[in-house]
C-alpha cells in the first residue's frame, strides 16, 4: 500500500523547504504529478495505522500553516 500527500502551503507560513524536511522526516518521498509526497507501506496496512500515520502528519506540519490531504490505496 502507498499513502500519497498533497500539500498546500501559505504564503504566511513556514517555508516548502521546511515542510519538505519534515515530511522525508516521516519517511515520505517527493515524487512529482499530481500529489506532492508518497509513503511507501511495503505491506497492507489497517485504517487505524494510517489514522494514526495521518496524525504524525498533522503534529509534524502544525504551525507551519500547510495544508494536506492524504490517500491511501
């Protein structure tokens, strides 16, 4: 399974740079087309563990005012 992340980012809040930084920090991998970041599971995983991953995202990225959406498939 692969979960894919597409990141919007305000011109008030931190740097792409930055969040960039802290989502590889999170395992995540920039891939270019139509999402941004891609996570690898190598395995099927539950709802819960990608609830879960979705709430590192959040903790990771809060402050920095981007947005996201995750997909899992």
């Amino acid at each position: 399974m692969k979960t894919y992340l597409l990141v919007w980012f305000s011109s008030e809040g931190t740097r792409p740079s930055e969040v960039n930084q802290r989502l590889m920090s999170l395992g995540f991998e920039p891939v270019k087309g139509s999402y941004d970041f891609v996570y690898n599971w190598n395995s099927n995983v539950s709802v819960e563990k990608i609830l879960e991953f979705g709430d590192k995202v959040y903790l990771s990225l809060q402050g920095t005012g981007a947005m996201f959406k995750l997909e899992t498939l």
